[in-house]
C-alpha cells in the first residue's frame, strides 16, 4: 500500500508517539460548582482556580512540554452574570500583574489568543506588555485564551487568506493546511497533543475546533480548583499509553514504528 502524502505527516507526528505530549491545551471547567459545594459564591471558584493554573504551568514547564493553551474565557462567557464577568475580569488583570516577572524569570513566554480587541483597553495594553517582556523566552509558552472561541479563530484565519489573494499576494490553489495553519491564533505552536477537560463534562465548547484534528482527549471529573501536578501527571501517562493513528492502521503505525527505531 502507498501512503506517500500522508506518510511524511504520519512518519513527523510519531515523533511525539509514547512521549511528552508538545502541546497540551486545557478546559479548565467546574470553578462555580465548586464554589457553590462550599457554599460560597461561584467568584470564589475562580479565585481559587488561580492556584491549579499555576500548578498547572509549574507541571508543564518541569516535564518538558513546550506549549499550554489555557481556557480562561470564552466568547461565549460575556453571556454570564454581568458581575461574574467583570470577577474574570479582575482577575486576569491581577494575575497578569502578580505573575509576569515570576513567568519571565522561569523562561516562560506569555500569549494572549482571542479577539482581544474587546477587552478592556487597560487590560490590552497590560496583555501587551507582558507579551513584549517574556517574547524570547524559551522553556515554555503559556498561551492564555481570553475571548476565544474555535469558531472565531477559523474565520478570522480565513479573513486574512481572503485578504491576501484579494490583494493578488496568494492564489486559491496555495490555500492548503499548512498555509492555513500559519494564520490560526496557534501559528508557530506545534500540533496539539492533548486537550483535557475538568468538571466532567465531555465536548469542545468551541475551544481549538481546527487544532482538535488529531488530539487525544482526557476528560476528568475533578472539578478546576482541585486540578493539581498529580491529575496533570495521570492525564500525560494516558496519553502516552495510547497509539495515535493518524488515519493510517495500527499495523502501519506498528511498522512505522520499528522502522523508526532502527539505527541508521
Ligand atoms: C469555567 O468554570 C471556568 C472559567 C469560565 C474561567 C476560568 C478562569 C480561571 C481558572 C481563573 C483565571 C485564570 C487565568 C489564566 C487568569 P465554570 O464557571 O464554568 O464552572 P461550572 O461549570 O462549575 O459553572
């Protein structure tokens, strides 16, 4: 059997077979249930959700993985109670003062993606900043989705493309995935490994639609606040444990897998 085109992809992405997932990306759902659990207000589950996301980057960042990706808010969340909205608010801009300087001394480069234009234009300015001073930073990117939806990404992709060929810069028979893939808010990250979502509930909710394609999913029921190195660390051996396929049989991943380890 011939597997020419998708082989080269098949023979790129097992690089990442059996080993630290490069880029993981995370639902971080079930702050108000929480809180509410605990008789306090859902506000106090997000509040208390701050220290499973540093956990979270302390994790990421030991173990070697390059790229997190963050759902702190959705464009659908504007939707919610006007004060809750304005908590998440707050909070992104607190977290953004307190944790800059400790995420650029531990070599982490920082990233908002989403349509950030309509955030506050204090919380713009603060958003750029912190991008500007961990931009060369290496370990790690932490990349923050605020006003993000899936949905959105695509089209704001697919708007510059038009652009470009509308300007005569790009023909419709260059648009392929890869040059799609250099105008989505991940351009540059590598593939997406991993998605995991807390707070027991089993679906996308619009977040990373066009870098899902290939990912392993790991739905947990620990609810956000709750999520630490430990639960972080059981997610990444289940991805190990599995054999991704990218369309092709396991039989084939299974030769291409020898082959891969032979020696030169
Ligand atoms: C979903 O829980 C969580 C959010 C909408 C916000 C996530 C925000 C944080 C973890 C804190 C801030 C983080 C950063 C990076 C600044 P939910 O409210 O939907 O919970 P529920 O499903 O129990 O109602």
């Amino acid at each position: 059997m011939n597997l020419s085109g998708n082989q080269a992809s098949a023979d790129a992405s097992l690089e990442t077979y059996q080993t630290i997932p490069k880029h993981v990306a995370i639902i971080m759902d079930g702050n108000g249930r929480w809180a509410q659990q605990k008789g306090k207000l859902r506000t106090f589950g997000h509040k208390s959700g701050v220290e499973a996301v540093r956990a979270s980057v302390r994790y990421a960042r030991e173990v070697g993985i390059s790229s997190l990706t963050l759902f702190a808010f959705s464009s659908e969340n504007w939707q919610r109670p006007k004060e809750e909205v304005s908590v998440l608010m707050q909070l992104f801009s607190l977290v953004l003062k307190s944790e800059v300087k400790k995420l650029d001394q531990n070599n982490i480069k920082l990233k908002v993606i989403g349509d950030t234009s309509a955030l506050d234009k204090k919380l713009q300015e603060k958003i750029k900043k912190a991008e500007q001073k961990t931009e060369n930073n290496t370990a790690l990117t932490l990349n923050i989705a605020a006003n993000y939806g899936g949905r959105w990404d695509i089209i704001n992709a697919t708007k510059q493309i038009a652009n470009q060929v509308k300007n005569n810069a790009l023909l419709p028979e260059q648009i392929d995935e890869a040059l799609f893939n250099n105008y989505v808010s991940t351009s540059g990250l590598p593939e997406l490994d991993l998605l995991i979502r807390t707070g027991g509930d089993h679906r996308v909710s619009n977040f990373l639609l066009w870098q899902c394609a290939y990912a392993e999913f790991y739905f947990t029921d620990t609810l956000w606040p709750d999520f630490n190195e430990s639960i972080f660390a059981v997610a990444v051996a289940d991805f190990a444990s599995r054999q991704r396929r990218f369309g092709l049989t396991g039989s084939q991943i299974m030769t291409l897998d020898k082959k891969g380890s032979e020696p030169c």
